[in-house]
C-alpha cells in the first residue's frame, strides 16, 4: 500500500495510493466525520471506467480447475489443501515480492505473476481461501512508516496481511456438485513479509472495501507516477466511491490536484482527508509543502516541525531524510541521517546501504563494500539480495581496473 509524501521540495510530493494505510483500531468508537462528495463535483480531468471489485478478486476457470483437483487428490481435505495453498504462496512470496514496481494485480494476475506487493497476494490468498470455503479477514499491520523512492518520487508504504479461518464445522460444493465436509477448525496468518511475521505488530480489522480502495488507490498512484492524470483520477475516484472514509485516497487525490496546479481545490481535498482521520502524518505533510508553494511558509513550518516530533524516532524516517540529502548532493548531511538511523536500529539494512552510497561518491570504496555486505546481511528478501550482491561484484570489478 503505497502513499505520496514529501520532505523537500526536490521531489513531487505526493501522497500514493497504496496509501498509507491510516486506520484507527478504535474507529468504531469514532462519529463518522462529514464526507462533502461535492468536492469531487466539476473535476478537472476526464474519468474512466476501472476494474470491479468482483473482477479483482476473481479466480479464472483455469485456477478453478486447479484448485478442484487438488480437492480430489486429497480426499476432499479442505486444510490441507488451503494450508498446502497458502504456504506455496508464503514461500513464493519471499523470493518475488517487488513492492511498488506496477505489482499491483488482481488475485488471477497475481497467481500467474507472484512478483507481486503484499496487497496484491493477500487479494489472492483471500480468492483462494474463499473458494475452499474459509472465511478471510483481513488486517492492517501497523507497522512504522516506511518510505521507498519510485522514479523521483517518495513513497509511503504500508502493509496488510489475512486471517483465515475455518468454521466449527461447515461444507463446499466443488466443480462437479460433490460435497465436501470439513469438521476441523483452525486459523492461519498469512503474511508475505518475514519482517512482519518475525516482529509480530499490532494488527487491526479491516474490510473487503477498504482493500479494494487500497487496490485502486495504488493503480491511481502508478498512473500519476507515470503522468497518465486521467486514469489517475479515476482510479483515486474509485477508491474514494467505494470506501468514502479512507482517508489516503482522499490526499493522493488532492496531490492529484496539486501536481496539475489546482492548488484551491487540492487543499479542500487535504483538509477533507484530515477531518477523517487528523493522524494521516503523509497528509497533513503534503499539506505544508502546499502551504510552502502558495506563500504561507509559516503555517508550513509548524507541521513540519509537528511531524519531525512525531517521526524524529523512527528509523526509516532518518533514512528518507538521508536520501533526500543525498539526492541533493548533501554528503555530509546525509551520512548524519543514515548514521542516526543505524544508531536507532542496527537491522535496517537500508541504513547500511545508505553509507555505502555515500562512501562510494565519496571515493571511500572499502568502505562502500564494508556498508554494502551488511546491507547484505540484514536484506530479508531475495530480491534485495540480488541487488546488493550484483552490486558489491561490480565494485569488485571496478577496483580491479
């Protein structure tokens, strides 16, 4: 789950869609705030029609057909085939996932495709569960606020897994009619990243609109990434029809605005996305960079200096920082976040790499390689793995020439 968000005004500022999953575990508790659909009246760009929610959580008759198989050679054992299922995607997962890279699928693309993000493979963990006849719930993980870099622009990522379980005693049809009983309960986690499954975060309930908002928010967001406005539209629209209260599709929409010069109405959207959840920190954050742009440096300042308070403990907020620094050939500046991040938590191994970026422009090559093997060590995924690997071998070839 993705969201746009900006410290510096050297890159776009903007929210993402997979926004961030901002969810109160106590929001039931909550008056529902006041949703002004007129904000959404006389918009700017043209819309389009998106995926259904009943499309994106379809399976296609092939996979259908596989999953009946796998009943029939298992007599009928409904756990064992969903625990056998799901493991599969476990442990594909890992070596697969790409967050944030157009891996936004729906559950037939992703059981084809496994190079896909945490939403995507829940989406079809959550199909294939239901067709066994389980019962899916799924979770917002409330893990710290992450950022990740796509083509200039920085993005606030969040993450959900599934809970699936199996009634006290239940039946299914499958494809030639045959029932199939089951008397055995049990309960599984499903959770594509090691990190999560290893730290045990705090979760909350969270439903099947509110994963299909995400869904489109994160196609809006790869769509304005890549200056397709119209289709961005549309899909932070769609979020918006289908779940009115999520907050993050509310502010990738007014970063929407934002970026086409609709500075008035992109404010109303950020207020609109803060009077629904006022802890959505990549929202308000967008707001001071609006506030920035349109001479109120003041106002601006005091979010900032709000949220610097609030994420000034975070890790991998000091490693934004330092990217940023970076990007804007502020070495020195940058080695001080990446250093405060390292020194907040040793097991980051974005930190690490962070270091190693520095010392190789730095021309400090020992010490590139040194940061870049305990990149290595800390990655979890095979595909960070990959990177850092091909990268201390071509630093290896480089010295020697």
């Amino acid at each position: 789950m993705l969201s746009y968000t900006r410290f510096a005004r050297r890159y776009l500022c903007s929210l993402l869609a997979a926004s961030t999953l901002l969810l109160s575990g106590c929001e039931t508790t909550k008056v529902q705030p006041e949703i002004n659909m007129l904000l959404l009246d006389n918009a700017p760009f043209r819309q389009h029609e998106v995926e259904t929610q009943s499309s994106i959580f379809a399976l296609d008759a092939n996979i259908r057909a596989t999953l009946d198989r796998y009943l029939d050679r298992n007599n009928g054992s409904n756990i064992k085939v969903a625990e056998q299922l799901l493991q599969f995607l476990v442990e594909n997962g890992d070596s697969s996932l790409a967050y944030m890279r157009g891996a936004n699928l729906s559950a037939s693309e992703a059981y084809y495709n496994l190079n896909a993000n945490c939403l995507s493979l829940s989406i079809l963990a959550y199909s294939l569960s239901d067709y066994l006849g389980f019962k899916g719930q799924f979770q917002r993980v409330h893990i710290p606020e992450y950022w990740a870099q796509t083509k200039g622009y920085s993005l606030l990522t969040g993450h959900v897994n599934l809970v699936v379980t199996q009634t006290n005693a239940g039946a299914r049809k499958n494809s030639d009619n045959r029932e199939v009983l089951y008397t055995r309960p049990a309960r599984v986690v499903i959770d594509f990243d090691p990190n999560s499954r290893q730290q045990k975060f705090a979760t909350s309930k969270i439903s099947k609109e509110r994963i299909t908002a995400m869904f489109y928010s994160n196609r809006g967001a790869m769509h304005m990434i890549n200056k397709e406005m119209d289709q961005a539209y549309s899909y932070f629209r769609a979020a918006i029809d289908i779940d009115p209260l999520y907050s993050a599709a509310w502010g990738n929409l007014a970063v929407l605005y934002r970026i086409n010069d609709h500075n008035a109405q992109a404010e109303s959207l950020y207020q609109q996305a803060l009077l629904i959840n006022d802890e959505n920190k990549t929202a308000l954050g967008n707001l001071a960079l609006l506030y920035e742009l349109t001479d109120r440096p003041h106002k601006a300042q005091e979010i900032r200096t709000q949220l610097h308070a609030l994420r000034k403990d975070n890790p991998y907020y000091l490693i934004a920082l330092g990217d940023e620094a970076f990007a804007a050939e502020n070495y020195d500046q940058a080695l001080k976040h990446y250093r405060a991040a390292n020194k907040l938590s040793a097991s980051i191994h974005e930190g690490y790499f962070g270091l190693a970026k520095v010392y190789y422009v730095q021309g400090e090559l020992e010490l590139s390689r040194t940061f870049l093997n305990r990149a290595l060590n800390h990655a979890s995924f095979n595909h960070d793995k990959k990177r850092y690997q091909n990268k201390l071998e071509w630093l290896s070839a480089t010295a020697k020439n």
